[in-house]
C-alpha cells in the first residue's frame, strides 16, 4: 500500500484530500506544515507527497528541495490557491525546483487522483 | 504795472516803493535761488538762497556773465535760446541739472520771467531756479519701485488680480491669462471674478471672509477655465483700503494653479486603497479557494457515491457548477491583486491592440465610429499575450458601451511615451524611460470625479444590475500593473474618458510581422452561443476565415458528413449550451471524421487538456480566455 504525504496548513483542504485518497485505500500522512512534513518524511515509507506552497514554518517551496535532496526519485505533487503575500504565482517556482505536477486550488479533485495514481503507477514501472 | 527794470550796480530807484519793497521781500524770503538777468546775460542780482547754493557772496556774481558760471557750452546750448524767448515777452520753465560746488548733482527747476519796465518794455528776466531734487529722486525711486513690481509680477507664477468690490476685474498680469485659459485679455474686460468659480456663492463667502482686513487663504477653490476645465486654485486674497477711507476700494488676489498637486495627492491615496483591497481581495481569494476546494472535493466523492441515484447525483452536479463559478471570481479577484502568473513573453503591442479592435468592431453600432492610430506599431513589450488581449479588449467594450446611447467616436492609439510623459500622467515615478502608450478613447458619457477615483476597486460598477460584474477593471488593473506599467484616467462628464495604458518598452523582436494566412480555409465553430464565443467567431470572420456557427445541443448531430466534408478545422468550445463532449466524440468516432479540432476548454470542462489530445481527436487544446492570436496561431499550426 502507497502512503501519500499531505502537506496543508488549511484543515478543510486537508481533511478533504485525505479522505479522497484513503477512499482510494492509500495510506495518509498529514502534516500542517513544512517542519512536520521534514520530520515526518524521515521516519515514514512515503511514495507521494502532495504539498500547499504558502505555509507558515517552512514553506512549500522549501519542502520541496529537502524532501527531493533526501529522496530525489520522490513524487511531489505542488498545489496552491495563490500567494497571500507578494506579487507571482510559486507554482511555476515549485515544478521548476522538481515537482512532478502542479494544480491550482480549487482543482477538479478527479484530475488530482487520475495524476497521483499515474505518478505512483510510473514509479513502480520505473 | 509795476516797473522790473533794473540796472547793474546801483539801479536808479524809478520805481514805485512798493515794487521794490515785493521784490525785496521775495529776495528775501523765497527759498528758491532767484536772480535777475540783463539783456546782455549778465547777473544783475541774486538772493541769498543762491548765493548759499553757490558758496558765493552777492556781490562776486553782480556783473558776471551767466556762461561765466555754467560754462560757456551750457550757456550756448540751453540757455541763450530760453533767454532770447523770455526777452521775446514768454515765461519759460524747463529742468536742468547741475553740478554745484561738490559733485552732488542737482536738479533744478528753472523758471524765466519777463521783468517789464513800466512802459511795457522788457527790460530784465527773473530768474527762479527750484531745487526738485527730492522730488526727483523720489519720483525716480517710484518708478523704479513700479518697474519692479511689474517685473515681479511678469516672474512669479502666480496668477494676480484685482477687482472692485463688486468682483469686475480690473488688473491682472499674465500667468492669470495663463491660468485661466483666456487667449485674448480684452475678453476679460467687464468680467467678475464671479464667472470663474464653479460654486459662485464660494466667491460671495470668500469677499465677506476678506472684509476681515486680513490676508486669507483659501486652498483648492474649484475654478473653471474659460477652455470649461475645472482646476484647483490656492487663493490669497486682500481687501485694500485708501489711506483715510475705511471702505474697501479693491479686492486684491493672487492664484496658484494646486491641480497637479491635487491630482497627485488623489492618485496615491488611490493607489494606496487599491493595494490595501488588493491585498485584503488576495488573502479572502486564497483562503476562500482551500474552503472552495474541500467543498468540490467533498462534492465529488459525494458524486461517485451517488451514481446509482440520478436525480440526487444531478444535484452534485449542479453544486460544482456554481464552485466553479466562484473560482472564476476568487481567479479574477486574484488577477486584480497580482497574485496570478502572467506568462511573459515579447508582445508586438500593435498585434494584440489589433486583435482587440477586431473584435470589438463587432459591437460597433450605427451612430458609432472607430478611430485608430498606430504609430509606432513595432513597439515590444513583456506581457503575457492572453492577459494584455484581455486589457484591451476590456477597455474597449466598456468605451463602446460608454457611447451606447449617445453613439460616439472610439479612438485607438498607440504611441511611444518618455518617463516624463508617464510621470505627468500617472503621478509615479518611471520605472522604465520607454513605455509603450496605448490610449482608448470614447465621446460617450464620461465620469465624475467620485466615480474615477473608485473605478479600479473591486466590484465598483456604474452598469445597470447584472449588466457587469464590477470586476472588469479591477483586472486589468491588476494586470497592467503587474507589467510594471500604469493606467491613467481623464474624463469629463458627458463628454467622454481617456484610458492612457503605460506598459514598459522592452527592445523590439526582429523577424516576420504576425500575419494570417486565412485564406480558403473553412472553420465550423461548434459553441453553447456564448457571448465570449460569438466575440470570438466574429473576429475570426473579421480576419478573413470562413466561419460557419453551430449552436445549441443537436444541431451538431443532424448536419450531413458530406456537408463536413468541406470543413478544415472544427472548433469546439465546450461550455453551456454545447453539444456534450460524449455526444461530440460519438459522431466523430461514428462518422470516422479526420478533421483537426481544436479544444477549446472553459471552467465548466473537467477533462484535462493532455487527455483530450491524447484521445487523438483534439490537436490544440486553449484555455479560456483565449485570444484571437491564439486561436489563430492555433490554426495555422494545423
């Protein structure tokens, strides 16, 4: 069973997305932001990480080059609903720095588990 | 008569007494310099007022020759002659200066009177010279004083004016001229000062203010220009009295022109409230798109769950309908506060201002008229085509709509702007020394001045309910200033606006200018019959293709193959109204149809654009909004 790192510091996204994939019997890890994400990464077999790019403590960019500096074959989905603070949109930054993908928020959730099995399907072909 | 006759040295006394005792007095008591002159020109005697000018007794200048004293060159060249007509029986005054013992120069005002003698004869001329020097300087100095008050008047840039109590303008210099737009000053003869303000009881509680005896100050009073332009004016205004009469005789004002001053003030404050519900619209978009997304998601696992029960499966339908709605306005709400990437590439502004005008030649009514000027159509800048298309075509339709009623002139152009020409217009400082200038004129109902500084804040509208979303402008706000460029407004109620768009000139693209190769081919554009796809159809006419409309659900499905036939390429927008992509994709599959089709992909669409060219039958997939450069370049890919 794949488990999928959901990095999301707004509970409602959260608790959406991990209901969507362990409906799809994927094994869930939440973390509320990039520091809890980097330390629960080390310990666990995760496949997937789906992550928000604005948070507070360590945002989604950040996440995005430790986890790919600890695991480089990692999948990282980037999602984001647009910045809060500061001109631009990170997520061009976010696939740039090795996400496999990128949606913005609010995506068509279909599209964003269609990609998530692709991506794992992919990984274990690869 | 009295006898004057005198002679040298001891006259003969053959005078009355009293002649001699009113001479006698008159020498004596007058504090002119007085002498009595012969016929020959010589002193016959002096007072002892000349004598202390002089530094002389009496008696060394009885006797001696006049040009013995003023040298013989003044005798010959003033004197002699206004001796000659006093002798001829004529009093005559001039003014003369003299030197007189040290080099203090004097002036003098001179008087010769004939003397009769008592039978009528002219027998000596009295001599009366009046020291005017005091007067002379003083007047002097009063000229001077004049001279640089006129002077002063011509340097300060300031607008000054005088008038009578009542208000009629009796003086003013010519920065006033300049201020008020006047091009002859005889038309300001008769005028009141009255006439010039826009609120004509300010002017009434202005002169009662100034009958206080002091200097006011009134700040940004609105005058109206004699062009009809309304300006502000800093006003210092006086009321002058006489020396000893309390009334007050003149209204004394000085003007300075604040517009500019104001108008800057107006635009930071403007812009400060723009970034302000910028940032405020960004932050409820961002979080409102994590509440969105839960609730479509939630929304959608719902939808599986509910497969097998039509009508209640229906309904989750209808609820991501209306969340994708709100996307598009939380999206749009995000354009307005920069937060959402704009692709940047070099754009010819004139390709994308052309795309626009063809499309909005569409709404161009009877009564309406288009003007465009380009002039410099290789000017380049780094924008992303999609977004600065929507900027323009924006600003046009709300300039045509403007002159629905009225009907009107819209006027495009496109210039080369300096950094002065962008600070002037927009009150900031340039950020580039070369902008690409683009000004959307319309003659259709204008703004006032509490509706232009709002018309960029979210969700501020004039048009009727329902008719816009307020939105508009806000995005193109934000995209204009995300390019690091400027928008600028002028309007004038009634008359009609100026959008002015500043956008960075970047150096320009060498190569092959973007042209259409449109002709013989045949496009059949399949849509729901949205205004967004009727635009678009139109400017793909306008461009030469061969359009061929098909709307609504079944019309697709009942045209003939042999009538396909014909057709290059196939457009489908998939949005409202459209035949459904299953139903779309059965009669391509049915029919084994070749022709190219190009996706056209709005929010309401959830297949995602790699799909559908996956499945082979889309070869170009756009996103909404699209462009007519995209759709085109689109077309001539295929």
């Amino acid at each position: 069973m794949d488990v999928i790192m959901i990095v999301e510091d707004d509970i409602s996204m959260r608790e959406m997305l991990t209901e969507a994939l362990t409906r799809r019997k994927y094994k869930v890890i939440v973390a509320e932001n990039g520091r809890e994400a980097l330390l629960k990464f080390k310990s666990s077999l995760t496949s997937l990480v789906i992550t928000d790019i604005l948070m507070p403590d360590e945002d989604g960019l950040k996440v995005i080059m430790k986890l790919k500096e600890m695991n480089p074959d990692l999948k990282i989905i980037a999602i984001s609903g647009g910045g809060k603070a500061g001109p631009g949109n990170y997520l061009s930054l976010a696939k740039a720095l090795g996400a496999n993908e990128i949606f913005t928020k609010p995506f068509p959730l279909k599209a964003l588990i269609d990609k998530t099995e692709e991506l794992l399907r992919s990984e274990q072909s690869g | 008569m009295i006898d004057f006759s005198f002679r040298r040295r001891k006259p003969r006394m053959s005078r009355a007494d009293t002649d001699k005792s009113l001479l006698d007095y008159l020498f004596r008591e007058s504090r002119a310099m007085l002498s009595i002159i012969d016929r020959d020109g010589r002193y016959v005697t002096v007072n002892p007022v000349f004598c202390s000018y002089l530094k002389v007794k009496e008696e060394e200048i009885t006797g001696r020759h006049l040009s013995d004293l003023w040298g013989k060159e003044t005798f010959k060249n003033i004197i002699a002659a206004k001796l000659q007509t006093c002798f001829s029986g004529q009093t005559v005054r001039y003014q003369a200066d003299f030197n007189i013992g040290s080099s203090e120069e004097k002036y003098f005002e001179v008087t010769f009177y004939p003397l009769k003698n008592q039978s009528g004869e002219i027998v000596n001329v009295l001599a009366e010279s009046l020291d005017i020097t005091e007067l002379k300087l003083s007047l002097r100095e009063a000229t001077r004083k004049e001279e640089d008050i006129k002077r002063l008047e011509m340097t300060v840039p300031v607008g000054l004016l005088r008038c009578k109590p009542d208000g009629t303008i009796v003086h003013f210099n010519d920065n006033f001229i300049k201020l008020i737009e006047c091009d002859n000053p005889d038309h300001l003869e008769g005028v009141s000062l009255r006439d010039f303000y826009s609120d004509k009881s300010l002017f009434d509680i202005h002169l009662m203010q100034m009958r206080q005896g002091e200097i006011i100050t009134f700040s940004r009073v609105p005058l109206v220009t004699l062009s009809n332009r309304e300006i502000k004016c800093r006003i210092n205004g006086y009321a002058v009295t006489d020396y000893d009469n309390p009334d007050i005789q003149w209204f004394d004002f000085a003007f300075e022109d604040v517009s500019r001053e104001v108008m800057l003030e107006n635009r930071l404050l403007q812009a400060k409230k723009l970034e302000t519900i910028g940032s405020l619209a960004g932050g409820i978009a961002h979080d409102f798109n994590n509440l969105l997304g839960s609730i479509l998601g939630f929304t959608e696992m719902l939808g599986d769950e509910l497969k097998d029960n039509k009508s209640a499966y229906d309904i989750t339908g209808k609820i991501l309908k209306a969340g994708t709605r709100a996307k598009e306005l939380t999206n749009q709400l995000l354009t307005f506060s920069r937060q959402v990437e704009q692709k940047k590439v070099p754009v010819r502004v004139s390709d994308i201002l052309g795309e626009a005008l063809s499309v909005v030649s569409s709404l161009i009514k009877t009564g309406m008229t288009v003007r465009e000027r380009i002039e410099s159509s290789e000017v380049t800048v780094s924008a992303d085509p999609t977004q600065l298309f929507r900027v323009f075509l924006n600003l046009m339709t709300n300039a045509v709509q403007a002159m629905e009623k009225t009907g009107g002139t819209l006027t495009v152009t496109l210039d080369i702007a300096g950094g002065q020409v962008f600070r002037n217009e927009t009150g900031k400082d340039n950020s580039s020394d070369r902008y690409a200038l683009v000004r959307i004129e319309d003659t259709g109902i204008g703004m006032d001045d509490a509706v232009i500084s709002r018309i960029f804040e979210p969700y501020f509208t004039t048009k009727e309910l329902g008719k816009g979303t307020g939105l508009g402008l806000s995005v193109v706000y934000g995209i204009v200033t995300d390019l690091e460029g400027e928008l600028a407004v002028k309007s004038v109620k009634g008359k009609g606006s100026v959008f002015s768009v500043f956008i960075p000139a970047i150096a320009e693209v060498p190569g092959e200018p973007f042209t259409n190769t449109t002709d013989s081919v045949r496009i059949m554009f399949i849509s729901g019959d949205s205004h967004e796809s009727r635009i678009l159809s139109g400017a793909l006419k306008q461009s030469g293709y061969t359009v061929q409309n098909v709307t609504g659900k079944d019309e697709f499905l009942n045209i003939e193959n042999e009538r396909l036939a014909n057709i290059n390429i196939i457009i489908y927008a998939c949005e409202e109204g459209v035949i459904s992509q299953p139903d779309f994709y059965a009669k391509f599959i049915d029919g084994n149809l070749k022709i190219p089709v190009i996706f056209i992909a709005g929010s309401q669409c959830d297949i995602s654009g790699e799909k559908l060219l996956n499945s082979g039958i889309a070869k170009h997939v756009l996103f909404k909004p699209v462009s007519l450069r995209e759709i085109i370049t689109a077309i001539q890919l295929i």
